[in-house]
C-alpha cells in the first residue's frame, strides 16, 4: 500500500507520517512545498526509511503532481497540504486562497485523471481522503450567553457557516472535494477535526507559543477575555484516527474527530503555567506573565465536536486524555529545545534541501 501525502512536513502531516512509518507496513510519498510551516526536521526518525519519499512540490503545480501520480502509483491520497493559521489569514487571504482552494482543485483534477486512467481492479482499493477542520462549521453558542449550550455539538450534519478567511477556504475545498466525488464519481473520504496540540507544533500556535514565551519570561498573550473555548485533541490520536479512515472509512462518508476536551483558552493558558510552575519553578508563578490582548475579528467562541460516528463505527478512541496530553506536551518542549531554537531563528529553513529527494 502506498500513500501519497500532502503537507507531510507540518505539524499533523510529519505526525501522520511517523505514525505510518513507525507501526504499518506503508509506504509513504510525502509531497510538499516547505512553506515556513514545513519542517523536515519534524521527520528525522523516519527519513531514512526505504519506505519514505520526499517531493518538494506545490499542490498547485498541475506538472509535477501528474508526474507524481505517475511514477509512484499511489493507492491512497491523504491531502494535509494548507496554509492552516487564521492570523495570517485575516492579514494575507491570498496564499489560502491559492493553496486551499486552487491547491485542492489542482490534486483533485490529476487525482481524476489518474483514476480514470487505471484498472478496474486498481481503482477498487483508491481513495482521496482530505483533511479537514471543525472550523467550517463556525461556532456554537457559548455557555457564558446560553446555560444549555455546553450540549449542542457539531455533527457531521451540521451546516457550513465559516467566519475566517482560513475556514472559508477550507470549507470551499470540501465542497469541491464532494462535489468530485458525486460529479466525477471518484472514491472521496472527509474528516473534519478539532484543534490539535502535541509536539512538532509551530510556535505560532497558541499552545507552543505559550510555553515558548513562558520560558523565556516573556508576555502570554490572551485575545480577549480569554473565554473562547476549544475542543482539544493529541495530534497522535489526531494521526491514528486519519489513517484509520483513509483504510476503513466508507467511502462518500464524512468524519469528525474531536477529544471531547472542551477548555476555555485562560484555562489551557494556566494549566500550562501550573506545569510549568512544577517542572521549571523560578521566584513568581508563571501565570503573572498573562496578558489579555484586543480580541481577533470575527473570533468564534465555541468549538466541540460529537465524534460518536468514527468511534461507533470505526472503533478509534483517543489514547490521550487532555491531562496526560498536554503534561506530554510541556515536556517535549523542555526536552527538544534545539528544535524549538532552530525554528525560532529560522536556521530550519536555510539549511534544508532545495530539491526534491527520495529516500
Ligand atoms: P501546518 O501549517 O503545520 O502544515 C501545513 C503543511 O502544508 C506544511 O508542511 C506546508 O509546507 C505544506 N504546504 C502549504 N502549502 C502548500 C502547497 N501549496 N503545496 C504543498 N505543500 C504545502 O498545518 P497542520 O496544522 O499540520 O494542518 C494540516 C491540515 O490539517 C490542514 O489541512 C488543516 O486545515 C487541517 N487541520 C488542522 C488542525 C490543527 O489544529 N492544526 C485541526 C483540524 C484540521
């Protein structure tokens, strides 16, 4: 079996990756242009597997991803590849434009062609699987307006209703890759999941940032009052349930993943001080670094996610409880602060490889 993955160098993609590597038998193409998000440094324990390739290609470059289908012949497509912060987003839409919508429209179209292109046999085992977000959904009501809300979640029937130019974005690339699967009758697969955290996450990302800052006694900066709630999962659990989908998921079906671990973000801010407090204690707790800063436009307040369906019928359950998880988390950052280092100078990006590789 050989999977071709897109944004295989980001935080979630180099996750699925080393998880494949690690406890399958897979093969692995991973496809990916290294944006300041992507990080091969994040694949080390597996680059040198006969079982992993590298093609440092765009999404959108029509050429080179048909030439990718040709010379590798994947079985399964798990497209990651996304310009996936909501900051950068709300300042410069263009680039999610380009790679979300474009991006997905371009693997689509050679996806297409490569499935027409094959025998019967072949096709019968493909699958596009394209991950997605619970952000399409756009918020719920938030406990502090509504008593009740804490019970209305996101279901794989809820409606679309974006509100940033990243959820826009990809939520025009589900409705491309449905209608793909319904027009062209191409095997398609969607899952749409909650906010991951774990190691190998870019420090502009609330939870890296967080300790990264605390540990260097810098402000821990809170949008707002702090109060908009996420529903948190392990990005390991995050990868389990994905390639589990891509293997066993109906085809046609759609997926969310969450880990039922709903936290206001002063409450993840705060856990992460009281880690901290405990494993780098100094004279004053770290919580007096918090800082409420003017709230993001258009900030949803409420996330959650109803997973019943991959857990009913798919068996996955995540490993991690948001405890163990994020206790799990501080510590990688203590323990790999040459990586943490590297990306914060930049020095990841400067000496990676120019061209496309094989492993
Ligand atoms: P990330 O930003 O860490 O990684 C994205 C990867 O895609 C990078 O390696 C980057 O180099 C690559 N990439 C970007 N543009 C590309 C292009 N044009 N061609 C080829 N490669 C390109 O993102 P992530 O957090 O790992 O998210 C991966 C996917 O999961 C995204 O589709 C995102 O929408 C989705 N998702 C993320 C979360 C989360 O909490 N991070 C939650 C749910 C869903």
């Amino acid at each position: 079996m050989r999977i071709l993955v897109t944004g295989g160098a980001g935080f979630i993609g180099s996750a699925v990756i080393r998880h494949i590597i690690n406890d399958t038998e897979y093969s692995v193409i991973n496809v990916d242009k290294l944006t300041y998000a992507g990080n091969l440094e994040n694949l080390k324990e597996v680059e040198k597997s006969p079982r992993y390739s590298f093609e440092k290609v765009d999404i959108c470059d029509a050429e080179n991803i048909k030439r990718i289908f040709r010379d590798y012949e994947p079985d399964v497509v798990m497209h990651l590849a996304a310009e996936s912060h909501v900051d950068r987003s709300i300042d410069e839409p263009m680039e999610f434009i380009n790679t979300n919508v474009i991006g997905t429209f371009n693997l689509l179209e050679q996806f297409r062609r490569y499935y027409e292109s094959i025998s019967v046999d072949k096709r019968r085992k493909l699958r596009f699987h394209h991950i997605s977000t619970d952000e399409v959904y756009g918020d719920l009501p938030h406990p502090d307006d509504d008593p009740d809300a804490l019970f209305s979640l996101f279901t794989e029937e809820t409606s679309y209703s974006p509100s940033s130019p990243y959820s826009a974005s990809k939520a025009s690339s589900d409705h491309l890759v449905r209608a793909w699967g319904r027009t062209y009758g191409i095997p398609i697969v969607i899952t749409n999941c909650s906010n991951n955290y774990g190691p190998f996450h870019f420090p502009e990302k609330l939870i890296p940032l967080i300790i990264l800052n605390a540990l260097e006694g810098k402000q821990l900066p809170v949008y707002g009052k702090g109060n908009q709630i996420r529903d948190w999962l392990h990005v390991e659990d995050h990868a389990r349930a994905l390639v589990k989908v891509a293997m066993e998921g109906r085809t046609g079906e759609t997926y969310n993943i969450g880990g039922h671990n709903e936290k206001e973000n002063l409450e993840v801010v705060s856990t992460i001080c009281d880690i901290l407090d405990e494993l780098v204690p100094k004279n004053s707790s770290y919580k007096e670094l918090i800082a409420h800063v003017e709230d993001r436009p258009g900030h949803d307040m409420r996330y959650a996610i109803d997973s019943t369906k991959i857990k009913s019928d798919l068996g996955w359950m995540p490993e991690e409880t948001f405890e163990s998880g994020i206790r799990k988390t501080v510590q990688w950052y203590l323990d790999n602060q040459e990586w943490c280092k590297r990306v914060q100078d930049g020095s990841y990006q400067k000496e990676r490889l120019g061209s496309a590789h094989s492993g």
